[in-house]
C-alpha cells in the first residue's frame, strides 16, 4: 500500500495523473492510516469513507477519459466538525448537536471539493470552537500524535492532528483568536489563517461573526498555498467575504526574501509566561531571516497588552449572541417534558452544551446586559481599534512580523482544564492578529531541546498579504529542514 | 467589579439556560474570575477613541432582491426534534388555560 503521508497534495495529484497509482488506492491508503492510528489519537468525529471512495471513483474515471485532474486531485482532506457537508452529522463536537445532519454544504468545503480533494472525515475540536486543548468535546479529547499524554492545541486539534498522523494531506480549520495556528504550532504542522474576509464562512457554524476566518493545516507552506488558491475568493453567500482579483498563492513561494523588512515583536517575546525554549527559537528563526537576505528588526506591539482582554469579552458576547439560535425547536437536542416553551429552551440549553460553552455564553451574555455594555463591550471594540492601529503602524515599517504562535509547547491533558484563564493565555500571541483581521501563519521553528516537542513560529502580515506571508515561510521552510513525521507515525513506517 | 450569585441567576435567564445551584456557584466564582483579569480595560481612557466593529472597511454589501433556490420543506425539517403536518411542534405560547 503506498504511504500517503510521505506524498505531497502536488504529489498525489500528479502520481493519479501519471496512473502511478489510483485515487481509490489513495483513499484506501488514508483510511487505513485513520483504522490504524485513530483508536489511539482520536482526531476524528466521523470517518466519511464512502463520500471518500464516490469522490476516488470520479477522479479514477476523470483519468481514464484523459480528462485534466484539478489540483487537488485525490487529496485526503479532513474538515472541522462546524462545517457543513451534506451526507455527514456537523456536531461542533457538542451533545446539542450530536444528531445533525448537514442540510446543505459549506463553501470553503464545497470549493476544496470541487478541486478534487477526497473528504476522509470531521475532526474533533472544542465545543462550538471554544477552547486551545480539544478536551472541552463532548465525544472525549484528542491525543497529540507527537506525546499522546498531550493536547493537540484548539480549537481545531482533530484538523491539526490528523494531518501530523498522516491521516489527511490537508485539513481546515477556523480560528477565531488563534484556533488554527496554535494547534498547528503544538502538532508541527503548516497552520494558515487568512484575512479576515478572504474565505467565506458560509455554512461554518458561527462562533464570533468579526474574528471567524476559516484556513487549511498541511504538512508543508505549498500545500497550504494550493489549499488557500481552492477555497478563497467572493461567495454571495457571505456578505463579508472580500471581492478581490484571483490570485496563485504559489507562485511566489520560491521567490526568496532578499530585502523583505521582517519585525521581530519584541515586547510580546518578552512577555510573561512565554517559555525560554520558545523565546530562543524565535531569536533563532529571526537568524535565520537575516541569512536569507531579510532586513530583520524590532517593533513593539504595546496595545496588545489589551488582547486578551478585549478579546474575552468580543468573542462570548459575539457567541451568546450566534448560539442564540441553539434553542432545541428547529434542530438539536429537546428535553421531552418541558412546561412550556421558557421551560424547553432552558433545560434543552443547559442539558445540551457542555461547561466552556455555558461559561463563554454567560460571560457574553453579562458583557452585553444592561448596565456593563458601555463598560465591557464598548470599551473592548475601542481597545480593538488601538490593536488595529499598532498593527498599521508596525506595517508601514515592516513586511511582516515575526512571534511565536504559542508560549508554549503541548502541555499535558488535564493540565489546564480546571483553570479556565490559564487555557486562555494560550492564545495571546495569535489573538490580536484575529482582532485586527490580518492573515498569519504558524510553521515549526524547530523542537524543543528538553521535551523534543514541536514549537511554532507565527508570522504576520497586513491585510490580504498571504502570498508575502507564505513567501517568507517558505523560504524559513527550506533553511531550517523540519522533519514533521510525529514519533507515533515513524513507529508505524 | 464582582458579580452576586443573583446577578448570575439573571444572566442565566437571559441566557435562557437552567443552571443548578452548585452550577450558580461555580460560575459565579469563574466569572468573578476572568472579570477580574480582563477588568483593566474598563479602566481605559478610550473616550477619544472610535470602536472597530469590523476589521475591514467593508460598508453596506447588499445582493439583488431576487428569488433563489432554497431549503425544501422537507429538508427545513429534516432535523427537527419534533414535526408535524410540515411544521415545528413547539410548546403553547399563547392562550392555553381552559380552552386548550
């Protein structure tokens, strides 16, 4: 059987184009991967092997009627369980929507799809996306393939872990203050989040209508780039999609970064609770710029001392508000003998969501009540403006900016699940890129010397600046040689 | 800023959930909790500052008033928990008493 994790999306593609092998071979490769290793890992909610197999047999019939193969052709995928494909569940990995059947498709979906990706399954995430460790699913956490004793990172950890397990070529995710990329710096996996606006959410269930974007994991920066090309771009469906002309985000991978202006954020390096390993490796990357030929520098960031802040109080009253329509009328879990209809909502809700969700609902419903509007709400969507506006500033200076995605490496299930603010300050590095809308990427920097786990540098660029953001990973790719095969799989190979 | 276990009773409400009382405890402990983290930026002189909705300058996107194709009926209820003669069957919210 050929080993798909060792191929490339390009790879796969053009080995079913040359009849080196088949999709279904393909397909049959990346389902037994999941047999294998899933039991162990649990990155997936549902495995779709039948949607797998029908999508094979239109690529292997493509083949033999010489039509030209999409670039995605017979590509393993694995989606995020809030997105919406028809003929599988879409559960957010919570009991109120443990039963839904997906009524219609999502478009980032639809369009990797219609570039011939294979879907193999929906991935395990934190409820309704609330959480950095994937144990706040209602169906039990996901095992990091690197150490199974740790988290994969969150939200989207079954996305993040099946691709490091070489159970899906790409995966999607969407991050909402940094649900992506974080997952990506702790598994070692290529993470994208693009613009805010540069991919339709359509279809993907809401958490925080200004800060969702959607964007793939890969094992490599031109994988991700052939991902982004498939499932950017206008869709009516979603009026905050952006209209912009086409672009190849790889066709400038390998251009080089001679003269690109590269700010290392120095006061969120320096930032407490960041770990020294971390700290180095960013230093060690920003070496690494410099040898390539970039002007490397140094900017401060200050109003990002307001991040997390700003951001806890957005994101809930943002999500109280989306998982308002969670009411158990139209879909989704019911009690069977309510009272009456206050009755019905109240105890559906509390029986179907799971702690973190009813956490983040209260705190967004207390943010937005009577009262506190002004002096949570209000105040936090002018700390936003403040973050934007340092974010512009560094951006007249420099091309892109360079932190850490993560302060830390994986840390142990269990570890921070009772202390709900230490899970949060996993993501103060990536949430204010969400809150100014900006695109980043986080790629392995390299492993850390005590615990040889992976660590995740993440680097930032302006609004609708992915092709510059990738240029700059891919050339920090090829300097530094990251082997991104988990021990879990080497075991296996 | 701290937040009485009555205030979390009415928060509940208008989060329309059914909490417990070990639940009205508990969470009123980590909202205290995270409130008293994030409370810094009320703390903020922001009077001069406008607020970001909306990271990009993106203002009225509309779409011609036209009919598309949707959801069937049949698919509109596919996942409902409870249907009947094509419709949702919720509790009474109106009238009852005698008459029903």
């Amino acid at each position: 059987m050929i080993d798909v994790s060792r191929l490339t999306a390009t790879q796969i593609r053009d080995g079913i184009a040359d009849r080196l092998f088949t999709a279904r071979e393909v397909a049959e490769a990346a389902l037994g991967r999941i047999e294998a290793l899933d039991g162990q890992v649990h990155a997936f909610n549902q495995v779709t092997a039948e949607l797998a197999y029908a999508a094979a047999e239109r690529i292997d019939d493509a083949v033999a009627s010489d039509v030209v193969l999409p670039p995605l052709a017979g590509v393993p995928v694995a989606l995020k369980d809030n997105m919406n494909l028809l003929g599988t569940r879409t559960t957010c990995s919570s009991r109120i929507l443990e039963n839904y059947e997906s009524a219609y498709d999502c478009t980032a979906v639809r369009r990797l799809l219609d570039a011939g990706a294979l879907p193999v399954g929906k991935c395990n995430m934190d409820e309704f996306a609330f959480g950095s460790s994937t144990e706040n699913s209602a169906f039990g956490p996901t095992h990091n393939p690197w150490d199974l004793e740790r988290v994969p990172g969150g939200s989207s950890g079954g996305s993040a872990a099946a691709v490091s397990a070489g159970m899906a070529t790409i995966s999607l995710g969407s991050d909402t203050g940094g649900s992506i990329r974080q997952p990506g710096s702790l598994t070692g996996t290529v993470a994208l989040k693009p613009t805010y606006g540069r991919v339709s959410r359509y279809g993907c269930v809401a958490f925080a209508s200004s800060l969702d974007q959607i964007g793939p994991f890969a094992k490599t920066v031109g994988e991700c780039a052939l991902a982004l090309n498939a499932i950017s771009g206008k869709d009516p469906m979603d009026a905050t999609s952006v209209d912009r002309p086409a672009e190849d985000f790889t066709a400038t991978l390998a251009e080089g970064i001679a003269g690109l202006r590269v700010g290392v954020v120095t006061d969120l390096l320096e930032a407490e609770g960041c770990e020294g390993a971390v700290r180095d490796s960013v230093h060690a990357a920003a070496e690494t710029f410099a040898a390539l030929g970039a002007e490397v520098g140094e900017v401060e960031l200050p109003s990002t001392a307001h991040g997390l802040s700003a951001y806890y109080i957005i994101g809930p009253a943002e999500a109280s508000s989306n998982l308002a329509r969670f009411d158990g009328i139209r879909y989704g879990h019911r009690v069977g003998d309510a009272d009456d209809v206050l009755d019905l909502y109240m105890r559906s809700r509390a029986e179907g969501f799971g702690p973190e969700t009813i956490r983040r609902v209260m705190l967004g419903t207390y943010a937005l009540s009577a009262g506190y509007y002004d002096a949570y709400y209000g105040q936090a969507q002018k700390a936003r403006t403040l973050i934007k506006r340092d974010f512009e500033s560094a951006f007249e200076r420099f091309d892109v900016l360079l932190t850490p995605t993560s302060p830390t490496v994986a840390f142990k299930i269990g570890e921070r699940a009772s202390d709900p603010l230490a899970m949060y300050l996993s993501d103060i590095y990536t949430i204010p890129v969400n809150l100014a809308g900006n695109c980043a990427v986080s790629l392995p920097s390299g492993l850390c010397p005590s615990s040889g786990l992976p660590i995740g540098l993440q680097i930032i660029g302006t609004h609708f600046a992915e092709s510059t953001v990738l240029r700059a990973a891919a050339a920090f790719e090829t300097a530094l040689g990251f082997d991104p095969t988990p021990p879990l799989v080497r075991e296996i190979q | 800023m701290s937040i009485s276990e009555e205030q979390v009773r009415h928060v509940a409400l208008l989060a329309r959930l059914k909490l417990t009382d070990e639940e009205v405890a508990r969470l009123g402990e980590d909202l205290n909790s995270i409130l008293g983290h994030i409370d810094t930026i009320r703390q903020l002189d922001l009077a001069d500052v406008p607020p970001t909705a909306h990271a990009l300058d993106v203002v009225n996107e509309t779409r011609a008033d036209e009919v598309r194709p949707c959801l069937s009926r049949e698919e509109a209820l596919a996942n409902g928990p409870e249907v009947a003669e094509g419709a949702f069957v919720i509790p009474r919210i109106v009238g009852g008493g005698d008459a029903s």
